[in-house]
C-alpha cells in the first residue's frame, strides 16, 4: 500500500484549514480566512466555495473542489449537534451546493482539530484513501476497495484502521460519477448510513479519486471553549427547551415514531406527492406511516428499534433500526423522505420492500430522495408500473451495476424525464424535489424555488407553520405573503447549517425563546462572541447572499427560481390546486 | 383515414400567418403582425417566438411552437434562395432555436401562399399528417405511418399524395422526442435528405403528435413582388457576382468539390477537430476530403454525381450524391460538417462508412453534426474505440432502436457527457460544436459563444476572413479584436436567413460590392422596401436582440457565453494553443 504522510506544522486549532492536492499529494496547513474564524459547517463551505471556485468550472473537472467543515459547536457536549457540511460546486444543479450529515464523525473531525477540510485537484492514477488524525493526513492507495459497496468498503476500513475511527466514502455511484451520489458517513455503531445526499458530492469526491477519508481524533486536542460559562448556560437553555417540545422531547413524535410521522401528517394536508407529483393523497399512506412503523418495529422486536440517535449527545433521537419479519436487522434509517420517496412517490406500500431501496441506496452510494423521484419520472416512462417495488429494486440494482438505464437513472430525475421525453420532472435547478408537493403547502414551493440548494425542503422548513403549527399558524393552500417567510427561515436555517446543530432543534426554538436564546449563547460561549437573534439572521443573510453570488456567476437568474411548467397548469388532487404564487414574492424570497 | 378540412378565408397573401392547433385541430387564418410585415425566415421565426412562447416553457410541453417560414425572396426566382426556416423553443438548448434548410418545399410554401405556419398544441390521439396547399389545411391521421424511416415515410407519402407535393417530416428520432432530432424536407428529386437539423426542432414536432407536413402549390399564387424592374436588376447583380466568385461559380471550388472542399482546407490550419476536439489535425484527413470526394464519384460512376442542386433555381449548386463501389446511389449529401462529425472527429476515415452513418441519420431523422459530436463523447467514454467506422454504425442502430444507450445518445453530446462521466464535452448551450476547432481558429470560437442558438459555425461564419482570405485576411491563431467581427456577421447572417438566401452566397457578396447590393435590391424588389446595407445590419441586430431577450428570460446570462472549461486548460495540438480570447470580447460579441 503506497502511504504518504504529512504532519501538521502547528496553526492554531481555532483556525486550522487543511488543503490536501489529490493530483500532487501536497498537505497545506493553513490559518482560516479571518473573516470566517466565526463560522463553521455551511458558512465555512460557502463562503469558501464561493472564493476559491471558478463559477463556470465543470463539476467533475480539476477545477471544483470538495470542502467539508464539522459545525460551530460540533465536537462539544452541546445537544444533538453532531452534524458535518459537505460543500463543492453540484454536479446535479451545476450551482452551489451544501449537504450535512448527523454522524459522529462530525465530532472526530472537530475534536482532531480540523475547522475544514478542502480537497483539491484529481488523482490520476487509482484510488486512494485518506487518514487524518490530530497530527497530520496520509495517503493510502485504496484500488482495494474499488466498486466496493458501502456496507463492505466500511467493513474493511474499520477492521483496518479499528472500530474508534471515522469513516466518510462513496459507493459504486461515486466512483461511477452519478450526479445522484452522495457522500456517506458512519453512524454511532458504524454502519456507513449517514449521508450527505443531496446534489451529486459523492460524484465529486469520485472525480478525486478519493473513497474514503478516514478520521481519527484520539490525538486531537478537542474543541476550544472560549466561555466555558457562558456555554454551559446555553446548552443548559437549549438541552430544556429540546426535553419539554412535544417534538423533540424524549417519548415525543420524532423520538417515538421518527420523522415517518410525517407521512399521516402530508397525507391528510393533501401534500404527499404520490406516484410522481401527479396527486396529493396515497391511498395506503397508513401502511408506510410512522405509527405502522413503530408498531411493526415492536411487533417484530429483535434488532429492530425506534429512538436510536445518529451521533452522541443527541436528545431527539429520531432514528430507526428496520428489522426483518425475523427481527434481525434489514436497514437503519427509515426516514420520512426515503420511505416517501420509495414509497408514496412510487405507488409503493410495502415497508419491507422501500427498507430494501434503502439499504441499496445506502450500499450504493446514492440519495435515497433523488433515487426516489428518478424512479417516479421512470415510471411516468413507463420503465416499470406504479406500486410495483420489485421492479423499483430491479431499478436500482441497474444503477449498481452501471447498465445503460443504470446510468441514466444514475443521473438524476431531471436528466431521465430528458432521456426518456418526459414533461413531468418535479425539480428546481436539476434537483428533485422532497416529500412535500408545491401545489399544497404553498411555502415550501417558493422555498424549493428560490434556495439557492435546488429543490431542498431543509433550506427553509415551511412547513412548521403550514403544517404543524410551530412558528405559526398559516393556511398551507394560501399562496400570498410567504416570500418573507421562506427568506427569513432561509437565513435562520443557513445559520443553523454552520452551527452544527441538527435543524430538528428548529421545532423547539421556533416555540420557546429560551432555547432561542440558549442555542446563541452556547455559540456565543463556543467562539467568544457576543451575538443575538438579530445576528442569527444576519450570517445567514451573508451566507446565502454568497451562495447567491456564485450561482448568478454560474448562469443562474430568476428563471431559476421556478417551479417546473406542469405545477403552473396541472390541478394537483384532491385540493385541484396549481402553483400560484405570483413570481414577485419568488424573487423576493431568493433576494432579488 | 380520419381527415379534417378547413379552408382559407382569404387573408392577403403578402401577410397570410397559419395557425394549427393539433390538440383541437383548429385552424386560423390570421394576418402577419403588422411590424413583421418585411419580414421573413429566421426574422419571423425568431420574432414571433419571442412574442408567443413562455421562455421557460417545457420544449417539450403544450406550450412550445414549431414556427415555419419561407424566407422573403424564396419561390421566386431569385437565385439560391430556396430556404426555409423552422423556429422553437429548443429541446437541446433550452433556448430559442431556428434552423433552416434547402429544399423545393420552402418554395412550395411560399408559393402556396404560407408566409408563416405556427404549429400549437399537442395532439393527444395518435400520429397526424397536415397537408397544406393554397386553399386551406388539412388533417389526416398519420399512425400508420408511426416508426417509419423518413425514406419509407416519404415514399409513402408521395406515393399517397403525388410526387409534386413538398414533404416535412420526422423520423423514429423525433418521434420518441430525441433532442439530436431534426426535421427532414425532400430535395429536387424527392429524397428526404435536406435538414432543420439543429436544436432538436424534429422533438418538437413529435412532441405536437406531427409526423409529416405535406404541401401543394399547385393551386397557390406565387409570391407577390412589389417592383419587378428593381428585383429583375438585383437578381442579375447578384446572380453576376454568383458566377463569377471562385467559390460560388460554376465550376468553381463548391461546385466541384461541394464543401467537403473545406477538410484539406481546415486540415493544413489545424483547425480541424480530431477525435473528440483533442487535436486539430487528421492524419488521414485527405481520405475524407472534397478532392478524395470528387475523384471517387467520377471513379465509380453511375448515380454519383458532384455539383448536385439541393432546390430549383442554384447556381452554386454544392450538393453531391454518393455512389456505392458499384455506382449504385448511397446517400445524398455528403455536406463538410457530416463528413468530418462522423469521420475526422471520430477518427474515421472511410468514406463509405461515413455515407452510410449519414444516410442512418437522414432515415432516423437525426442532425449529423449533432450525431457526430456525440459519439466523439461516447468514443471519449470507451463506448467504442476511436476510428471504428462499424461500431459508431451500431450505435446509430441503437439510437434508431432505443435502446437506453441509443435513448441517451439521442439526447446529444451534453446529456452523453453528463450520463458518461465525461468532461471535455464540446458543447455551447448544450449544442454540440461544429467541425471549426475554437483554439485554433479564434473568431469562429467567439460565434459558438455567443450566438443564441448554442455552437452554430452559421451563425457568424469569421472561417471566411480567418481562413478562407474573404472578406479580408486574418490571422486564426490572433484572439484579439474578433468581438466586432462576430458581432457584425451574426447580424448581417440574420438577416440573410431571413431572407431566404442560401448563406454561400455571402462569399460572393462579402468580396463583390455589386453583389451584396444586388442581394439589397431583390430584396427591395419583392417588399417594396428601400434598404440599404446599413438596414441589413440594423434589421438583423433586431433580430439578435428578440433572440437574445429570449434566451435573457429563459435563463442565459454571459456565463451561457462561454466555451466549455476545458478549452480554456488544455492544449490543441498542432498549435498548442487554448482558447484565450478575452470574456470582455465574448460579451460585446453577444451584445452585452
């Protein structure tokens, strides 16, 4: 195995930026941007990105880069904010693109000392590995692991370099530059099944030659705390808050049924896009919900478990563990979005059946939601029948094994409605849509149009007022006066995004001022400053005006921050409602 | 056979405007837009589709346009002005496309008295036919014409409606709404080989569920001209200068050789893309030229013939046929762009391999040079090896089959590159590149940039002053000062393609002074009008800013302007050079 090493040289943890050339193998230890000593996670990868990033390079080409940045505060006792943001330039929207991942690797990243990680250039001779820990990077050849699935590739890793390390790597789609590849990070028992999904990074990190950083924190020097008091204080604000939400407390919705409640939820607001957007409503929504979920994990027991947490130190626990009929483990994690995108999306109502997707998508290297939507634009083509889940899996295994239809699906919704002359392709900028339909929650439209993410319901939860009554209470068919809304939530989330902290504590700092408040002093205690909520909005403005910037110098302009046509003439059931809000709030939810 | 009639009321034929809708099968007779009056062609095409279409329609959607137009002089007896131009939103580019051919139809529908036909709607009950003569429009249903090769549909077709009707049509491509589809029109002798081949017009015109237009003059009126002593006068001047430039002559280099002349020509330059754009220069480049051309169809005899016409009425006459070993007829045309899309560029140097790839193309209704540039990036991604003639025939097959790597094929050179990994793509706004290299002929780079119909060597042809010694004398190689130069030729080029003139005669009419304005005068003969050659300019810089406005709204901005990345990064051999013309140049090029 061909090693390279490079120690680090002794930059001052607070500000320690790592450059690693995959072309040359050169390790750059450098000091961060003074002007970006403040931020972390998603503020780090943007406003990195936007500076270093010719707008107009090619994705897969030498010129983009792969940034990785753990949060603020990740790495401290803070709650459930063990989350790590994966930015480059997206080779599935051709904009800007951050995803973030729960993982305890977030956590060895911050406490090795790494305030962001920037690979560069491409190998051009095989595949390697990369191992960081608290006292330099090496290289390792990694053609081993080529073609490997995730499941195996980790396996491999972690009886190499030993259970303690963390992992972060591609698939076969990675390797294979699928636009719909993501990156995978391990859970708290190292199963590789935390992603950043979203936009195509895992075909960057491919275009590389990278499958896997390794990381390592049992040298580092942990996280600095410049205000141990004051941290201690808001993390004790914001840990209260988080137990007393009917949301996010232990016993509550997201801790007992895991996101999947939501399935019950959207169905009966009318805004569960079924069979590829073409209605609102899913007959059988009930036996995919969260309730038939927790229940059939009880009735199974074994392996299976609801509650279990994506990294230490989390409070919500909202993740699962999938059992067999036969109780032994089939997948973790049956989220909301890959059970709808598997399931009501494609007619389909087996859990079972979308527990198998998902494992496949984890293996493979893929976003479990652009798989998801891809296979719904497939079955407008006529590639396989709603409701058929075999088919749906014959699918995805074709992606795994690179066939022809395996590649194109392998692409993404927008490039298989392109390939087979289909017109109905749910996407915003080339990425498709998540499990709310436009047409019914008004809101989370003008956010799936005007992030500067791609259709992206994270980037600004609307969802909270128009459905859940959390942050407010608004009629989700209302089209008016909601442009405000999704920018304000945009730039709280884009704040929320750097912090680290997982944006299910938005349900719990909407409703309660105090963990508002808890959850800046606990930055405020982490970095030394003196910020309130009037600067939460601020940084986020700055950082999404950044990502603005770069997509505008990548060609994008308000025509962008559309929907697709067939929402704007296509009455959706049971509501027989269009897309109607009027293109003046569009842009002004994205800043125009 | 399920027909529909419907009869002209009787507009004025000088401003008679079509208008069919195939969902409804209604059809209205309407007057030109009053502004429009003068003009014709591309000036038409361009005009009402800015006027009509959503720029962020679904090229593919019910709200796209296919836009037919003759142009001004066409059907009369203005020398080499048999041309006609088909408008839309494009499926390739997502921008504003019109592409014209040479063909006895576009007199025909001149003739019978169609200065625009606007094709709306989408059928949503099987495969159409409209046959449309001076008297009024007519529906057929067409199904059992569905899957047809243009050759056996257009036998069927005359042999159903007479071998003096003109023929519109689509192939298998267009059919299954592939971008790299054109729209096919017959020639002199009826073969449906004279192509709208960019853009993926032929998409578009399956997406309306129209398999073929079929027109009859014989009950139609002519063309009404208003000064027949001016357009006598001007007619004679330019038909003088036709016939007496060595390029345009009888007997001269197009005529001789037909533009195959340019191979050897653009070979010696360096300008000629090899093997995917990675060199510009073929060894065995003289295999393929005009020359080689010439000597093997006066060799072989029989049907072959050089100095073909492709309407009535040209004295260039640069159209060939080509004959099998036996001199039995294989193909006719084979043009510069196709020889060298599926010869140089994808090392093939076997004439007869590239006649059959052609006469592939023409049957499944596909543009060559798009065909070609596309499997450059399918050699590129390993899909076959460059130089192999046999297997880029199969891949054809497959795009005719659809097979999913036909299907991803038939979407044209960007989606390939996207589907296959691959970064050095040659594309503008998704448009495949023509055979002129961008590094080593600077200007012509500049047109690809910036002209808003994606890579287009029509567009703004500066091969004439950079290589060909026409209209001035300038170094290739020079990046500097060719902003004005491609400004000034795209206009004075949307100008001619409204007209109706061939673009070869601009040899003539950039080197003869009596030319261009005997071009001017037949023009003001058949309008009436009085221009001069600053109205050439200024009429076609309307047109350019309709377009531009266009594709503003659909989404361009100047990032849009620009070569793909990795023009800028690596070298063309023999030269060495990357593109290096300044971005200041390629904006005021693109009127910025």
């Amino acid at each position: 195995m061909h090693i390279v090493r490079t120690h680090w040289k002794g930059v001052d943890l607070v500000s320690r930026m790592i450059r690693v050339n995959m072309q040359t193998r050169e390790v750059m230890e450098e000091t961060l941007p003074r002007d970006y000593g403040h931020l972390g996670g998603r503020g780090l990868t943007s406003m990195l990105a936007a500076d270093e990033l010719s707008p107009t390079c090619h994705p897969l080409g030498p010129n983009n880069k792969l940034i990785i940045a753990p949060g603020i505060v990740t790495g401290t006792r803070a709650p459930s904010s063990g989350r790590v943001s994966v930015g480059a330039k997206s080779p599935l929207t051709g904009g800007i693109k951050e995803s973030n991942a729960g993982t305890p690797v977030s956590q060895q990243l911050a406490r090795a000392g790494i305030r962001v990680l920037i690979i560069e250039g491409q190998a051009d001779d095989g595949l390697w590995l990369l191992r960081v820990d608290g006292d330099g990077v090496q290289f390792a050849n990694a053609d081993e692991l080529q073609g490997l699935g995730m499941y195996d590739a980790a396996e491999r890793i972690f009886s190499e370099y030993g259970g303690d390390v963390g992992i972060m790597g591609i698939g076969p789609g990675g390797e294979a530059l699928m636009s719909m590849a993501g990156v995978a990070f391990n859970d708290n028992e190292n199963r590789p099944c935390r992603y950043s999904g979203r936009g195509g990074l895992g075909a960057v990190m491919g275009s590389k030659g990278l499958k896997a950083l390794v990381v390592d924190d049992s040298d580092g020097s942990g996280v600095n705390i410049a205000d141990e008091e004051r941290f201690r204080q808001g993390t004790r604000d914001l840990s209260n808050a988080l137990t007393s939400h009917d949301v996010t407390r232990p016993g509550g919705t997201l801790n007992s049924y895991g996101t999947a409640a939501l399935i019950n939820v959207l169905n009966e607001a009318g805004g569960l896009p079924t069979r590829n957007f073409s209605e609102g409503s899913f007959e059988t929504a009930d036996e995919i919900s969260g309730e038939t979920l927790a229940d059939a994990i009880e009735e199974r027991g074994g392996d299976g478990m609801v509650g279990h947490s994506c990294h230490p130190g989390c409070i919500i626990q909202c993740s699962n563990i999938w059992p067999r009929p036969d109780g032994t483990e089939h997948v973790s994690v049956l989220e909301y979005e890959s059970d709808w995108a598997l399931g009501a999306n494609l007619g389909v109502d087996d859990l079972d059946e979308i527990a198998e997707m998902i494992r496949l998508c984890n293996d493979i290297g893929l976003d479990t939601i652009e798989t998801g939507v891809t296979l719904g634009v497939a079955m407008e083509a006529g590639l396989a029948d709603f409701g058929d889940g075999q088919r749906a899996i014959e699918l995805i295994r074709e992606i795994e094994a690179g066939t022809p239809t395996g590649r194109i699906l392998g692409q993404g919704a927008e490039v298989t409605g392109q390939v087979f002359g289909v017109t109905r392709v749910p996407t915003v900028k080339g990425q498709g849509m998540p499990a709310y339909e436009p047409r019914a929650v008004k809101g989370m439209g003008i956010t799936y149009a005007t992030t500067p993410m791609g259709a992206d319901h994270t980037a600004g939860y609307t969802i909270a007022p128009e459905i859940l009554g959390v942050g407010g209470d608004l009629d989700p068919l209302d089209p008016e006066n909601k442009g405000d809304l999704s920018r304000e939530l945009q730039a709280v989330t884009a704040f929320l995004d750097s912090s680290g902290y997982c944006l299910f504590i938005a349900f719990a700092i909407m409703d309660m001022e105090s963990g508002m408040e808890g959850m800046i002093e606990s930055v405020n205690g982490v970095l030394g400053t003196d910020w309130t909520v009037d600067d939460v909005s601020r940084i986020g403005e700055e950082i999404l005006a950044a990502e603005r910037d770069f997509n505008r110098e990548a060609g994008f302009t308000s025509a962008h921050d559309r929907l697709p046509e067939f929402m704007r003439y296509e009455d959706l059931p049971p509501h027989d409602e269009v897309f109607d809000v009027d293109e003046r709030d569009l842009d002004s939810a994205a800043g125009r």
